[in-house]
C-alpha cells in the first residue's frame, strides 16, 4: 500500500498575465508560427533519422542542425535561439517519456497544424522588463495588465496564444518570499470523490458539484451547429468559431473560479486534506463526458497549489485501499461491494455504512496514521475514526 506526501518547492511562483491587443502582435504571432514550423521540421528529421540510421537522434545533434538551417531561413530568425532550443529539449524530454513508459500507452510526439501551435518560450536572453507593465521581446515592446507585482528573479517568460487569438505572458520567478500568514486549525478530514456527490468530507458534510458543461449543453449544441453550417474557410466560419470557443472558455472559466474558491474553503478548516489517487483515464472510459465535467484532476492541481502557499499538507492514499469495502467503524473487509450500493450494513459490529463517507473516514484515518500525524488525530476524535 502506497502513500504520497506532496512536497513542492515553496520558492518558485508562476505568474500570468494578459497583452495588450495592438497591431504590433502580429509579430509575436509569426513568433508562434516559425516555433510551430521548426517543430514539425524536429519531428520529421528525428523520424527520417530512426528510419535511416536506426537510433534515436540526440538533442545536440538537432539543435547544431537547426542553427545551421536557421542562418538560411529569415522566418526561422524571426524565433530567438534560445526559444528553439527549448523545442529542441521539449521534444528529447517526450521521447525520453515514450521510451521509458511506451508500453503504458505512451505515443510519441507528433505533428502539430502550425496555426493551432500555441507558444514558445524564453530564458535567460530574449526579453527585458523596462518598468511599469512594458516588457521588450526581440526589437519591439509590449504592454501587459500587471495584476501584480513581478517579484523574485525570473527564470523563463512564455507567450502562449490561446484559440481566441489572444496573447497572455507567463512568467516563472525563482527566490519569492511568501509572507508569514499561515493559519493552522489543528484538523485533518479525508475526502471521497463520487458521481453524484463531489466531494464527501470524513465529517459527514457533502459538496455538490453545479456541473457548469451540463448547465451549458444546449447552449453549446446551438454554437457547434451554427459553425458547422457555415462555409468552410469563410469569415461567417471564424466567426461561428470564435463564438463556439468562447462558450467553452466561460464554461472552464466558472468551474476554475468555483475550484478556487473550494480550495480555499477546505485549506481555512484543515490543516491535512486526505485523497485517494484516482484513475482517471479509467474513469474517463467508463463515464466519458462526466468526468471531463466534474475535473476532478484540475481541483486536485489548485488544491496542491493553495495547500502549498496556506503551509497546508495534501496526503494521497493508493488507488488500490479499499476504503469502501472497509467498515471505519471496526475494520471488517466486505469481500464484494457493488458500485449500484450506496449504503451496507457491517456483519460484525452492525453499524449502518454510507458508501462515500465511510470511505472518506477510511482515507482520513490511514492519511494520518500513515504520515504519523498523532497531534492532528487526537485534536479531531470526530473525524479520525
């Protein structure tokens, strides 16, 4: 049985902001074009060089290539050096995946349609902040909404174009100082996620998810089929596009905002949160679309990145505990368990189990006893069982 205790460097922030819209970015778009050609050209010289050579082609070699070729070809120049080797060793870092976890269903890197090429990123040279919300990328400057102040030492600056067209700035700083204004509760609560019910707490309380995708269905059904009646390659097309776009963006939007607020509600009450490692590939075979809705995957994301910053913990119980099939009560293993059963009752001490909260009680009990959390267990009786 296997136990994850999340531990993330405190030091390092991320940080995203939007671009001004003006004329001038078309340039950083033709960026974002030449990084999407020298892409696809990395994939088809390391396919050529498998077929022709047998092995697999190193990231010196390709990046030594694509600087000679860059020297010939002005649109390639227009993408600053270090931002091609940066697809040079993202592309190694995917084969590397694919060798290693190839037989876990793991594909190579493929091809990828230029104006559907999102970014491309910068380290140390490329760029310079000049004060205020103006930053200079290559021979031009830009503007940005600074929401907040760019503090530490900045590592990499990525310009990310979204399907809208519109250009947001992510900056990676290093050496940032968080403020001393960790609350701590004392408490510890494991957490089941189910279908019907979100989120069951080991306390007894349930959070309900509002399901943004299946409150919207219909308004995306009526986008979808207005641009597919339009022509294709037509302004009324990339219109239609757009509009369709936007109707997904509002949908991720309000579930990230509602994921946020959650996260901050949970982090306030526990000092320890307690969840089992979920299968999601398999959960999203058997219940598709449900699955994307609820994202349980981007909540637990957020919930690591408040945790982190509040000096909370996150604590992972291994897919396989089986935490329904156990009675928290007195420990007795029910040997079958079918999903359609959303209440049993324990043949040895009798006790009426609910499916979802005694399998968070489960979860928070072997989360503390495993990461030998004694204080934290004896502050709450209630919810350690």
């Amino acid at each position: 049985m296997l136990y994850g205790l999340l531990m993330y460097d405190t030091s390092m922030k991320t940080l995203k902001f939007k671009l001004y819209n003006h004329k001038r970015n078309k340039h950083l778009k033709r960026m974002i074009n030449a990084s999407g050609v020298i892409y696809n050209h990395c994939i088809a010289l390391h396919r050529r060089y498998y077929q022709m050579w047998g092995k697999h082609l190193s990231c010196a070699k390709l990046q030594a290539h694509i600087a000679k070729l860059r020297k010939r070809n002005p649109f390639w120049q227009s993408v600053g050096s270090q931002a091609v080797q940066n697809i040079c060793q993202r592309i190694e870092k995917a084969y590397q995946l694919f060798f290693k976890h190839n037989n876990k269903g793991v594909r190579p890197p493929g091809f990828k349609k230029v104006k559907k090429y999102k970014s491309f990123t910068l380290k140390q040279a490329g760029y310079k902040f000049l004060g205020g919300n103006r930053v200079k990328i290559g021979n031009r400057v830009y503007q940005f909404w600074k929401s907040r102040e760019i503090q530490g030492t900045v590592k990499t600056l990525t310009i990310k174009r979204t399907p809208l067209g519109e250009l947001f700035m992510v900056v990676v700083v290093d050496n940032v100082v968080e403020p001393e204004n960790k609350f701590k509760t004392g408490k510890i609560a494991g957490f089941d996620f189910g279908l019907r019910t979100f989120l069951t707490c080991s306390d007894g309380t349930t959070i309900e998810s509002p399901q943004f995708l299946k409150q919207s269905l219909n308004t995306i059904k009526k986008a979808s089929k207005q641009h597919s009646k339009k022509l294709k390659g037509s302004s009324n097309q990339e219109r239609a596009r757009k509009n369709l776009v936007r109707k997904y963006e509002d949908i991720s939007n309000a579930r990230r905002d509602w994921f946020w607020k959650l996260a901050h509600d949970l982090t306030n009450k526990f000092d320890v949160l307690c969840f089992e490692t979920l299968s999601l590939k398999g959960m999203q075979r058997l219940w598709g679309r449900k699955i994307s809705d609820l994202a349980f995957g981007e909540f637990l994301q957020i919930v690591e990145w408040v945790a982190l910053k509040l000096g909370k913990q996150v604590l992972y119980v291994d897919q396989w505990y089986p935490s329904s099939k156990t009675c928290s009560c007195c420990g007795h293993f029910l040997e079958k368990l079918d999903l359609s059963a959303r209440e049993w009752r324990c043949p040895s001490c009798h006790s009426l189990n609910g499916r979802d909260e005694n399998a968070a009680k489960n979860i928070c009990a072997v989360g503390a006893s495993t990461a030998g959390l004694d204080d934290v267990r004896r502050a709450t009786p209630a919810i350690v069982v």
